[in-house]
C-alpha cells in the first residue's frame, strides 16, 4: 500500500532535484542521489506527474524523468 505521506515527501525530493535539471535525469541517478528504491522514486514521479509536465522517456537505454513542453 502506497503511503501518501511519504510519497508526498518523496515527491517534494525529486522535484527537487528535477527543477535543477533541464534535460531531464535518469530514475537510476534520481535512486543515487536521494538515497531512494526505484519503486519510492517511480511513486513521487507518478504522484509529480498528476500536476506537473513531466513525463519519461527511454534515452541511451536509460529510463529518463523529463518535462513536457
């Protein structure tokens, strides 16, 4: 079960980092840098996605959080 606190939080952390990124940043790197799972990044990101431009993206076979003009 998907706890909307936390994902709250997490979301607030990977939009974070996102903002500070033009060209968009790979989940894997997203996973590093906030010392977050894949699942606990993929939750914030779909949580973002419901009010924000963002999407994803395959890129040098590495799924890539972007946003959407």
């Amino acid at each position: 079960m998907v706890n909307n606190k936390e994902t709250n939080s997490d979301a607030t952390a990977v939009w974070s980092v996102l903002s500070e990124s033009m060209a968009g940043i790979a989940i894997q790197e997203l996973c590093n840098q906030l010392k977050m799972t894949f699942e606990e990044v993929m939750n914030a990101v779909r949580w973002l996605a419901k009010d924000y431009n963002i999407g994803l993206q395959m890129q040098d076979e590495q799924l890539i959080v972007v946003g959407i003009e």
